[in-house]
C-alpha cells in the first residue's frame, strides 16, 4: 500500500482552486478536531487537510503501517499530506454522493463486510471507531472506507472511549453497536492462564467474601484451592454460615449452574441458599468454556473484586478436583492495586501519537529493567531506545516526519543486534521480539549479554551510570533468584530468551 500512494507536500496543492464540501471549525477544550474536504474538479480527488494540532493527525498512518488499511479496505486512498515533517491530511478518488444510499454497502453485504473488518482487527490489532455502513462505499469492483483518521490500538478502546465522553465529543464513540460487542468479546478479551488466576490476590471486602477468606487468612486463590480443599474445613463453615454471609460460600460449592438469579434482586444473597444452588441445572465443561468465552469476566490483572461469584464457583471446580477452564479477560486491565509496569517507563505511549503501530519496532536497552521492576531503572529513562522495521524505516525517509527528539531509532541493521542467529532489523522486530501488554521488547538476552559495559553518557556521569548499572545487575540477579519470570505479564516468555546466564560482572570501557 504504501508503495502505490503518493506522498504530496501541502504546500503544492492549489486548494484555492478546488470546491470547498465540508468544514468543521470545532475545539473541545483546548482539543482541536478541526478538519476541512475539498475536491479537486479535474482529477475528481477529494482533498482532506487539518491543522498540524489536530488531534488524530497522525492515525491514518497507524492504519497504513498497521496494515489495516490497504488495497482491500482503502483502495480509493490516492495519497497522504505531509507539510515540514508533520501529516497534514489524505487524498481519495471520488466515492460518490455521501448522501445517496446507492453509492453506499448495501444491507445484503454489509453483514459479511463486517466480518472481514473484524478479521483485519483480530489480525492487526487496530479498530476504526468510526466504521458503520455509510462510510463503507461502492468503489470500482468492490469497496472503500471513508474518513480514515478514526483508527486506534486496540490497547487503547477503554482509554479513547473515556477521552470521547469526557472531552464531549457527541454521538458514540463506535456508531456500530455491534462491532463495538464485538470488539470487546473476539480482541480485547484473552484467556487467562491457570497459574495466573491461582496467584491473583481477592478483595477483602465483607457480604460473605470474609467466609471465603477465612476471616481474611486466605489471599490468593492458590490459599483458597489448598484451604477448602480440605473438607473439614467446609463442614466447620458450615456451621458459621447466616442469610448475611453465605453467597458466596454456597456458590463455590455449587460450581457453575444454569440460570443463576442476580444477588442484587435475591437480597444480597439472602435467598442465594444451598438448597437454591441444589436446585439448578449444573452446566457441562463444553457450557462452562462457551459461557465464560461468550461473557468475559470484570477481574483486573492480578487482583479480583468484580465477577466475585464466577471465581467462586471455579474455586469449587478446583477443589473438587475438576480441570481449570480460562477466564477471558482484558489482559490489560489494571485497577491501581497492582501498577502496571507498562507505566514504569517514560514516554512508552509516545509512539501512539506519531502512528508508529506498536508491532513495527521494538524496545531495547535498559527499557526491560524498568518492565521487569527494577528499582533504579523505573522511570529512570531519560529517552526511548527503539528498533525499527524496514518498513517504518522506509515510510519515515519517504515522508521526512518528524519523530520527537526523546525517541532513538538504533541504526539501520547494527550490529550489536547480529547475535544469536539474528539477522537484521526485520528478523529482531517481527522474530527476536516479546510482546508484553501490547508493546514489542527485544527479547532481554540481547541487552543481558552487554549491560556489564559502564561508559559515558549525555545523560549521566560515569559515577551515576556505573551506580545504576551496579544496581541493575543485582535486580536482574535478584528477579530469576525469586522466579519473578514466573508471574504476569512475563510468564510467556521462554526462559532461553532471558538470558540471566549472560549477565556478568561490570566492564569499565573508555
């Protein structure tokens, strides 16, 4: 795709000559959403410019790079604007009159168009937020989207949504309402690891949760599994059972059954009986899985408050020696009780707002050590050492942008990242990379094998930097020691691809 669009300079389009179609003049706050369409009568090219501060300038590129757009979903796409680095706008063939109903998907295909956005979601993790039926238009032999800026990470839904209603934006966030169900159920939602829900901790809240936590002894789910599994235990509790404290005690005992009533309605669990639970239907494995796929669960990583009844009854199938079926649940979720490590780098998100998609570089240097929760190193980094594609590469020579100065593209295919069977710069950012809560991280033996060398910086003195290098190898050491590696979001990393044997002592180079 981006090989057949054209790259045009603001500056050489004649807009005074063109048909003016649309403006939309409008800041929310100190938000610019400011855009306007022209058409070029001679080419029948329709122009769309906005100002260097418009809030989704650079989108359109995360869609090209991402994938998402290419010649089965944009084929009308003709060219990108750029002025002195910065996107400034697009370039489409004519797709008709916006108003005719002809010129747009039918209602007998938009269903399976549908589908194949999905399809390319799923795939590139990246959703337009304003796909509906009328920005699907007839284009040649098949079809086009329109108004191509609206495009974001997935990892990003719950944060977009929430600036959308915040900044009051008007009308919803997504138009289609079930691609907006959709999206959340087949891309957001992953399964979740067996060991991962054993070792998340529970609220300590009161209703009967303190039965379930054996008055607040038990913290984790592994306690809960190992202390109930002993059924003296359950038939002394039994004993200490009353209407105010038995819900979810009972539910754990009587594991996942068909047509359970709201706790809400039942009184807080008062009518939530043994003998209730007795009366229903038991669900099968294959219900439970279709069930818990189907709805998704409200836990945060780590941690559970909300869908307090599912874990309870899955607690029930584990003590009951029955097989573990996965939880789905948005894997990026993280509720304040567990910080997210994500968030122990600086500028980590930087990237989103320049349209580099998240799976066209990679993260290196010392990054990993703030990830992995190393004292010295959390936001402790002065800018973003990344790897970029060929591709990224390619686009960003194309267009001359402009990427911030906090941002350090190692050069193209260095050497230091030729080591263990790497290649260059494509085999380390689609191959040699980890994806840890939707960002790339070159794998850490790579910076493992080196992070002994102590030298200057422009950031620090050599003092600092041998302080913090110092420190760095003890957290390094320290974390396999405890078997951190172990635990979300690093327990699907191989263990090869760590490194730790790599570290040594401290190398002075002058």
């Amino acid at each position: 795709m981006l090989d057949k669009i054209k790259i045009v300079n603001l500056d050489t389009i004649d807009v005074p000559s063109m048909t003016p179609i649309y403006e939309r003049a409008k800041y929310y706050g100190p938000h610019d959403y400011s855009r306007w369409v022209f058409k070029d009568e001679s080419t029948q090219y329709y122009y769309k410019i906005w100002n260097e501060t418009y809030v989704k300038s650079n989108n359109i590129i995360s869609g090209i790079l991402s994938g998402f757009y290419d010649e089965t979903t944009v084929p009308a796409l003709k060219g990108l604007i750029f002025y002195n680095g910065f996107c400034r706008g697009y370039i489409m063939d004519h797709l008709g009159d916006v108003s005719n109903k002809n010129d747009m998907i039918s209602d007998q295909n938009y269903n399976n168009y549908h589908n194949f956005i999905l399809e390319k979601v799923q795939k590139t993790q990246y959703f337009p937020h304003d796909f509906c039926q009328k920005h699907v238009r007839v284009y040649k032999n098949g079809y086009s989207l329109m108004d191509l800026e609206g495009i974001y990470h997935i990892e990003e839904y719950i944060l977009r949504l929430k600036e959308h209603n915040d900044r009051g934006c008007g009308g919803k966030f997504i138009n289609n309402l079930k691609f907006d169900n959709d999206l959340v159920k087949s891309v957001i939602n992953k399964p979740l690891p067996k060991q991962d829900f054993l070792d998340m901790e529970l609220h300590t809240g009161k209703g009967g949760k303190e039965v379930c936590l054996n008055n607040y002894k038990l913290k984790t789910i592994k306690d809960l599994v190992e202390f109930w599994g002993d059924k003296r235990n359950i038939e002394f509790t039994k004993t200490q059972l009353h209407p105010n404290n038995w819900q979810y005690f009972n539910c754990m005992l009587a594991e996942f059954k068909h047509n359970v009533g709201d706790h809400h309605k039942m009184g807080e669990g008062k009518g939530m009986t043994e003998e209730y639970y007795n009366s229903l239907k038991p669900m099968s494995d294959k219900e439970v899985e279709d069930f818990l796929k189907n709805t998704g669960i409200e836990f945060e990583v780590g941690y559970i408050k909300h869908s307090f009844h599912r874990a309870m009854a899955m607690v029930g199938r584990l003590i009951n020696n029955k097989s573990y079926i996965p939880f789905y649940m948005n894997p990026y979720k993280y509720g304040g009780h567990i910080t997210n490590p994500i968030e122990n780098i600086n500028y980590i998100r930087i990237l989103d707002d320049f349209g580099i998609p998240r799976n066209e570089y990679s993260i290196g240097n010392s990054a990993i050590l703030a990830l992995m929760g190393i004292p010295s190193r959390i936001k402790n980094n002065g800018d973003l050492d990344i790897v970029v594609s060929s591709k990224v590469r390619k686009f960003l020579e194309k267009t001359q942008m402009k990427l911030p100065n906090i941002v350090h593209p190692f050069g193209k295919d260095s050497g230091k990242f030729k080591v263990f069977g790497c290649k260059d710069d494509d085999d380390l950012v689609y191959n040699y990379s980890i994806n840890i809560l939707g960002f790339n991280f070159i794998e850490p033996r790579f910076y493992f094998s080196r992070m002994h060398r102590v030298m200057n910086s422009q950031h620090r003195s050599f003092k600092e930097n041998y302080k913090i290098k110092e420190l760095g190898k003890k957290g390094v050491e320290d974390f396999n020691i405890n078997k951190s590696y172990k635990k979300y979001p690093f327990s699907n990393i191989d263990y090869d691809k760590w490194g730790f044997k790599l570290v040594k002592d401290l190398e002075i180079i002058n």
